[in-house]
C-alpha cells in the first residue's frame, strides 16, 4: 500500500496492484496511477516485481504457465533471477505481468482473499466454456473475458 494510503486507511486497485508486483522493495518509484504505470511499463518493469508476484502465487509460476501469462520463458526467468534485481523485462512483458497483477487483484476483492483467487484461476470455469482463467490471461481478449466474469461475480451475475 502506498504511504498516502496507508495514511488515510484505505487502499485502491492501483495500490493492490504496486503490492502485488513488489511495492516499494521491487520499485524505486512505485506507480500510483495509471499514467506512472504505462511508464513504468514502458521502461519495463524490474525482474524483481517478477518474482515477488510469482512468488505470491505459485499457480501463475508453474512451468506451463509463466510464459503464457506474462510471455517469459521458464529458462528466462531463470537468468533473470539468477542476475538478480538489475535486470528489466521489456515493455510487452511488463504490460502483460501488469495485466495479470491487476486480474489477480480483482480476484481478490471479489474472492475475498489470495488463496481463493488463486484457486478461481487455476479450475475451469463454467461460464468461459469450462477454461481455466488463468490459461485465458495470455492473450488481452482471453484477459478481457476473465475480467469481465469477474465484474458479473461482484455483482452476483453468474451466467
């Protein structure tokens, strides 16, 4: 959570979605709105909010999943762990981990905690033709369908 948030007690998808990818231990200058985050994802994220995310949530680091999620390569990741915080992903990585981070986000408001967004993710889904969300983040429709079916469970909208 951002020191301004935390301040007033209250916490936005932006700030959900920066502690997610690392916060401040992952970013020398955590975005707080949508402007810094296409910037900061222009210059690539850093590997680091990477493997904080994935740390978090074993399911989007399994081997067939991490390069269809975030579009990063098991043996990529790898090096860039190995080379440690320096390293950057690129601009296309960096929006897709964005993307995910901000699904998972969601999840978790309407799921109620990280475990059972996590768990929303990895089983099929009825209402997206009985696919597993987290196989639909690799392409931006897929993302969108899932994020959409989000917005239906908030509201009590299962179709």
């Amino acid at each position: 959570m951002t020191d301004t948030a935390a301040a007033a007690g209250t916490e936005t998808g932006m700030d959900r979605i920066v502690d997610l990818l690392g916060g401040k231990s992952a970013f020398d200058h955590p975005f707080s709105t949508a402007l810094e985050a296409h910037e900061n994802i222009q210059l690539g994220f850093p590997a680091k909010s990477l493997m904080v995310f994935l740390n978090q949530f074993p399911t989007i680091g399994r081997v067939d999943t991490i390069d269809k999620v975030v579009g990063v390569s098991l043996r990529t990741f790898q090096r860039q762990k190995k080379a440690g915080a320096k390293q950057r992903l690129n601009r296309e990585q960096s929006g897709k981990l964005y993307k995910a981070a901000e699904i998972v986000a969601k999840a978790v408001d309407v799921l109620g905690s990280r475990q059972a967004a996590e768990r929303f993710l990895d089983e099929p889904v009825m209402a997206l033709e009985r696919k597993r969300p987290i196989d639909l983040l690799s392409t931006p429709a897929g993302a969108e369908l899932v994020e959409r079916h989000l917005v239906r469970m908030d509201y009590g909208v299962y179709t």
